[in-house]
C-alpha cells in the first residue's frame, strides 16, 4: 500500500509540475500579444499624429473609427465575476488563438464559489488542454471549442464542446479513454476524483465530429 501511495505521489507532483509549466507558457503567450498591441498602438499614435500636423481632421476621424473596430476585436477578455475563472479563462482562450483555434465563450459566475482554486484550475484547464488537443487535428478553418459557465439553481454549470476529426469514440469500461496514448490522461482521473468529492456531475458525450463536457458543482 506505501509503495502504491509513493506512486501516487509521484504522479500527482508531475501533474502539478506540469500544470505550473503550462500556466507559465500561458501567461508568456498573453505577455507577447500585450507587447505586440503596445507596439502597434504607438504607430497608431505616430500616424494620427501625423494626419493632425497637416490639419488633416477627416483623416484623423476616419482613423479613429477604424481603431474602434479593432479595438473590439482585441477586447475579448473573459469576464465571469470571479477572479481565477477570469485568469483560467482567458490564459486558456489566449493559448488556444495563439494555435489557430477560434474560441466562443459564454461565462459568468454571479456568485462566490466555495470551490479551492487548485480544484477549479484542474477541471477548466483538463477541459480546455484536451479540446485544443483535438482541434489540433483539424484544418484550422474547421476548428472551434465553444465554453459555456452559469448557474443552475444552487449548482455551477460548465460546459465545454469542441469539434474532432474523429468519428464517435468509444467508452471502455463505462470511460473515454485518452487520445494521448498509454500512461497519460491523470489529468482526467485528477478532474473526475475532484467533480466526485465535491459530490458533483460530470458526463461526456462523443458525437461524429464533436465532444461535449458537461459539469454540474454545488457550490452552497
């Protein structure tokens, strides 16, 4: 038994390695685009600029409204009411475009959660990791993960569907194994261990062309 508890251990602290190394890859990613906004917003200052040393107002104005569009295509920040489902969200979404897969996300969390942030950072980084794992199979013009977080009565729900160039999977003993071949998917027997203790509901389902997580938490 203290040789399986040692195993155990070990696996769970990889785990936690890997998530760490993960979340740091993130986090750079979206310091990366606020870079390259930054950059591009000063040129955009220089030529507005530019267009007000000629008197040029029409210029000016018409430019303007070009950087309102574009400032709405760049405001696509997640904001669910609560602090870590925002930071998990969108360093999640972030890294997904940042691979070519186009995110719909539908999230609010009206309500304080008495879920630990280590047990929520586990499930919607699982669910988010293994979405962009499998649109990665796809053309890029075919890919799309849809996310969607509300309550339900005194429960959470979050649901999680992203298209697959697999046709319908198999369960195996009641299961979906992992695409990721022998010796991975802790990171789904981590998620479904932590939905069960908090005396929640998870359910999968596989459709020709689309996978679908859906999660119920209390959160009373």
């Amino acid at each position: 038994m203290k040789l399986f508890d040692k195993l155990v251990d070990k696996r769970l602290a990889a785990y936690q390695r890997e998530l760490i190394e993960i979340h740091y890859a993130e986090v750079e990613n979206m310091y990366r685009q606020m870079r390259g906004w930054r950059h591009d917003y000063r040129s955009h200052i220089q030529t507005m600029k530019a267009h007000a040393a000629q008197g040029d107002w029409a210029a000016v104005g018409a430019y303007l409204d070009t950087l309102e569009t574009d400032l709405a295509t760049v405001d696509t920040v997640v904001k669910t009411g609560n602090p870590m489902a925002d930071a998990i969200l969108n360093s999640k979404i972030s890294l997904a475009r940042s691979k070519g897969i186009p995110v719909r996300a539908d999230a609010s969390v009206p309500v304080k959660l008495n879920i630990s942030e280590l047990d929520l950072c586990v499930i919607l980084g699982n669910l988010f990791d293994n979405a962009i794992e499998a649109s990665l199979a796809l053309p890029e013009e075919e890919r799309l993960i849809r996310v969607y977080m509300d309550m339900k009565g005194t429960q959470l729900y979050i649901s999680c569907t992203n298209f697959t160039a697999a046709g319908k999977r198999q369960k195996t003993g009641g299961l979906f194994r992992s695409t990721k071949g022998e010796g991975h998917g802790f990171g789904l027997v981590r998620m479904d261990a932590i939905v069960e203790r908090l005396g929640g509901y998870l359910s999968r389902n596989s459709e020709e062309g689309a996978f679908t997580t859906e999660i119920l938490l209390p959160v009373g």
